[in-house]
C-alpha cells in the first residue's frame, strides 16, 4: 500500500501463497479483494493492511476480481471455468458458483 501524496510505502499486503493476478478495491475504500493462484480470495482491511479473511470456493487459480458498486458483493473468475460471487460487506463474507 502506497502513500501518493509523499511516494512512501506505508505497508505490504501479504499472505498468498501463488501470485496475485487481481486486486478489487471497494467503493468506500476501506477493502481490497485480492485472486490469486493459490485459488484464494482474500479480504483486506487497508486502514490497517490487515487480512480480514480468505475464501477458498474456487480449484483452479484465479485470474479476475471485480466488486460491485455498491461494495457488497465480489465477483470472480478462475481458471476452473467457474465465476463466484462472494456476498459480504464489513462482515464474513461467503461465495456461490453462478450458474
């Protein structure tokens, strides 16, 4: 996570264990959703680079993230042939497969 205005990193979010492809932030700016290879999605607080949780619904690496405008949703895509929509917002967010 970087400062803009003075070019400082101020931390590092850390915590998969293949590469991130995809990052979504939420429209309030408090949440980021990183994909990654590992298959994960995971939740961040970005006030505090903290993570908040890790959803494993998908069996083949990911390679897409979106949330949706009014921040209460994120939709992803793996290399499975799946899109999950994972439903949550400042809570325990959960996933389903999108038929």
């Amino acid at each position: 996570m970087w400062d803009l205005e003075s070019d400082r990193e101020l931390y590092t979010l850390a915590g998969h264990a293949g590469g991130v492809r995809a990052v979504a932030v939420t429209p309030d700016g408090w949440r980021a959703v990183s994909a990654s290879d590992d298959g994960t999605l995971k939740v961040w607080d970005l006030e505090s680079g903290r993570e908040l949780q890790t959803l494993s619904s998908h069996t083949g690496w990911l390679n897409a993230v979106a949330v949706t405008p009014d921040g209460r949703r994120a939709l992803s895509a793996a290399a499975d042939g799946t899109l999950k929509v994972c439903v949550g917002f400042r809570s325990r967010w959960k996933c389903r497969k999108v038929d």
